[in-house]
C-alpha cells in the first residue's frame, strides 16, 4: 500500500497531511481525511520530530525591580474616552 510505503519512507515522521501531500505528488486523487481514516486503521500515527516545551513566566519573589523614574500612573479613576460627548435625543 503507498500509505505504508510514505510512512516507512519518512522514517514514521509523516501524518495524514504529508502523507497526502505525497499521494498528491505521485498522482493519486484522495483526500486527507481519507487518508487519515487508513491511516487510523491500519494504526499509523505520524510523529513531530520537535518537542514541545511549556514557557512559562514564573516571578522571583525575590527580585528587585528597578526604581520608577517617570512615575508612571496607569489609573487614573476616569474613563478612557476616544472623542466628544454626545447625546442623542
């Protein structure tokens, strides 16, 4: 089957997208998820060669931040208006 054979050829790296993509280049007519139905069967997967890593943020209690030297206020206690008043009567 050429599914199997793509898959083994990509060293089992391809999923159903490439794997169709591939088909696609041979000249085959079908469609990914058909692809992915065989694929699902026969009980192959494709594989990310990256890992996927969580970033997070995590603060240091223990830091210093650096002084504020503009004195910066973001609240001002007032809403944020864009242009006139206006009423409509």
């Amino acid at each position: 089957m050429k599914i199997l054979a793509i898959h083994r050829q990509s060293k089992g790296v391809y999923g159903a997208p490439r794997t169709t993509a591939e088909l696609h280049d041979w000249d085959e007519v079908i469609t990914e998820k058909t692809v992915a139905k065989i694929m699902r069967s026969l009980g192959v997967v494709g594989i990310s060669p990256r890992t996927f890593e969580i970033r997070t943020t995590v603060v240091d209690p223990f830091v210093s931040f650096p002084e504020d030297l503009v004195q910066r206020r973001f609240d001002q206690g007032t809403s944020m208006r864009c242009g006139p008043r206006t009423s409509r009567t």
